[in-house]
C-alpha cells in the first residue's frame, strides 16, 4: 500500500505586505490620464530638482527652464517607470541629464554656485541672509566661516564635472550609493572612487584654514 503525499505546505499568511510607494501610485494614476496625479509629484519635486540644477549651472536664469525641460521629459517617459528604483532617483537622472545637455548646447561648463555650498534649504530657520551673525557667533567666527566656504566653493569648482556631481549628489542630496550610481549611470565602485577623489581635493584645500583655527573658539 502506498501512502500519500504529505500536505503542501501552508500559505504564511503572517509576512508583512510590501508597502505601497505613493510616488509610484501618482505615476500609476498619471499614466492612467490623471494629471492631477503628475502636479503633485511635481509640487513635491520640484524646489529639490531646481536645487540639484543650480549646482550645475552658472546661470541662475537657467535653473527654471532646465527643471521645467526636465518634468516635461520625465512626463513623456513614464510610461517607462516601472518601481524598481525610487521615482526620485529616476527623476535625478532625468535632470542631470537635461542640465548636462543644456550645458553642452550652449557649449558651458558646469560650476557650483556659492549658495549651493551652504548646505541648507532656502527655509533653514538657522540661516539668515548676509551674512548676519546668529546665536553666539562673532565676527571671527563668521570670518573663518566665510574663508572656509570660500575654500570649499573653490575646490569644488576645480573639481572634474563627474567628481563634482557625484559629491554633490552625496553629501549634499544626501542619496545613497546605490542612487548615485542609479543617477549617474555608473557601477557603485565608480561612485565610491568619485566621492573619494573629490573629499580629498576638498579636503587638501580646507584642512590648512582648519590648522590655523585650531585652538580657536569660532
């Protein structure tokens, strides 16, 4: 007599569910015709696009065209979106591209303009126009600051384009490796060379302002 086989196992019914990406549902509802669902993403996106933009471009008058340039391609494309990497990640690349192309047509080199080296959003409570001290700051104080941002701004501008991108993309987007290398279309291991490479040229222009301050309180 034969036995029969065993049960098939259960359904786990207990795992957690995937959770459902909101960017990806307003892609969803836009491709299905709903362009409302495409105006919110784009609300959502788009001080953080022009940010990105301006630290490529000399010409502030520019940044404006090159984000709307870049939600228009972004439209047209997304159909191609599929969830597998973050709508903003895609969206990043999208506006580098853009920007790299409207550099290129105009035959312009990318730079990084000095507000962008503050690393603060326009609305940071903790910054204030003209440089006016705040909390205990002296005029010292904001002095070195001035010369250590000027320092960084230099060698930043002396970066190569890609050096450039990828720390900006890094320490001031805040996006991980795996976004990077998403938005610059290059292995993780590049990335990780280019942000290296270009902390350390930072690093050989600042670190002498940061030796004669040593000791000091600013």
């Amino acid at each position: 007599m034969t036995s029969s086989p065993p049960p098939p196992p259960e359904k786990d019914d207990s795992a957690p569910a995937r959770p459902v990406d909101p960017d990806y549902q307003l892609v969803q509802r836009t491709v299905a015709g709903d362009d409302k669902a495409y105006e919110l993403l784009v609300i959502k996106y788009q001080r953080r696009i022009e940010r990105l933009i301006g630290r490529m471009v000399r010409d502030v008058d520019l940044v404006e065209d090159i984000a709307q340039e870049t939600f228009i391609r972004a439209y047209r494309a997304l159909h191609q979106f599929r969830g597998e990497a973050q709508f903003y990640t895609w969206l990043y690349r999208i506006a580098v591209n853009t920007a790299k192309k409207a550099l290129v047509d105009m035959k312009r080199d990318p730079t990084v303009p000095e507000a962008a080296l503050r690393g603060a959003d326009d609305d940071d409570e903790t910054y204030r126009g003209g440089n006016e001290p705040i909390s205990d700051e002296t005029p010292d104080s904001v002095l070195a600051a001035q010369e250590i941002a000027a320092a960084v701004n230099a060698a930043m501008e002396a970066l190569p384009a890609e050096l450039r991108q990828a720390v900006t993309l890094r320490e001031i987007e805040g996006l991980s490796y795996e976004e990077i290398a998403e938005v610059m279309n290059c292995p993780i291991g590049t990335v990780r060379s280019r942000i290296f490479r270009a902390r350390e040229a930072i690093s050989a222009r600042v670190k002498p302002l940061l030796d004669n301050q040593s000791g000091k309180r600013w």
